[in-house]
C-alpha cells in the first residue's frame, strides 16, 4: 500500500461544515486530524464565516461563495417584498404587517431548500478532482448531510459518517 493512492491515510478527509457558524467543535476536529498528519480540506459557505486564527493551517478550506455574497433565495425574498411606504404614520405600522407572512413563508422554504441549494453550489464550486478520491466524508452539521449523500455515492469507497471521530479513515480500532 505504497503511494499508489489505496492507502487510506494518504487519502483526503472531507469536512463539510454547511452552517451558518462554524463551531469551535468542528475547528478543533479539523486540528486534530492535521496534527494526525492527515489532509483536511474544510468545507464552508462563505468566506466571511471562516474560522479565525484558531485554525490549524494545513487545513485546506474551501468556500462556496465569495465573501459578501449573498445566496439566491435571499435575494428572492427582497425581490418579492412589497416597497416600504414614502411617508404617514399608519401605511409604517401596516407595512410589517403586510410583510411579516411573506417573511415567515420565505424563512421556511430558505430552511426546506437550503441544505439543497449548498449541496448543489458544493458539487459545482469545490474542485473535487484536484482533492481525489476521499479516505472519509465526514457532514458536521444538518446542513451538510446532503452533500455527504451524495458525495458518498460519488466515492462508495469512503467513509461516511456524521461523527467526529479522530481515528476516522486510520484503519486503528478502539478495544
């Protein structure tokens, strides 16, 4: 099992963290796995949301948006927003009224379709050839199950797994 690429300790460990905030949890999971000598690639939505100084760096991150950028269904949902009114007292207090169920039915689509809509910009955006085949995928939060799923069925070889097991992929067994 030389450098042939079928050992599973050369190989890549996806990290897909697709929540709004990256935790501490999955940064230190990430360092571990370093310190362990594997490759990490972090994968996250967007640039602004990269963890701080607290990263180890030779994990790799990868982003799914460009910093400041906003996703789509955002943009819908202003899109659809009725105009705020020039001016009165009474057309004020009537607009959040008039405003409140189209936000709540857009926040629960955003919710339904998010995980979705990341997954799809994942496959497209992140430069998977260039990372080879995966040792393990690991989805640290809900929004990331998706994308685990079906990067699973892309590499039926790797680990996939929604626990944040250090010994992931290193063939090591606990007794």
């Amino acid at each position: 099992m030389g450098g042939d690429g079928r050992d599973p300790r050369s190989r890549t460990i996806v990290l897909l963290a697709l929540a709004p905030r990256v935790g501490e949890r999955v940064v230190g999971y990430a360092g571990q796995l370093a310190e362990r000598g594997r490759n990490v690639v972090l994968v996250v939505v967007d640039d602004q949301r990269r963890p701080g100084a607290e990263l180890d760096p030779r994990v790799r991150v990868a982003s799914l948006l460009p910093a400041g950028r906003r996703s789509t269904l955002h943009l819908l949902e202003r899109t659809f927003a009725p105009p705020r009114p020039a001016g009165g007292e009474v057309p004020r207090r009537a607009h959040p009224r008039l405003v409140a169920p189209l936000h709540r039915v857009a926040a629960m689509c955003y919710g339904q379709l998010r995980a979705l809509a990341l997954a799809r910009r994942a496959l497209r955006t992140v430069p998977w050839r260039e990372l080879g085949v995966p040792a393990a995928i690991v989805a640290a939060d809900l929004d990331s199950v998706v994308l685990g799923v079906r990067l699973a069925r892309r590499h039926p070889t790797a680990i996939a797994t929604s626990a944040l097991d250090p010994e992931l992929g290193t063939g090591e067994t606990r007794g």
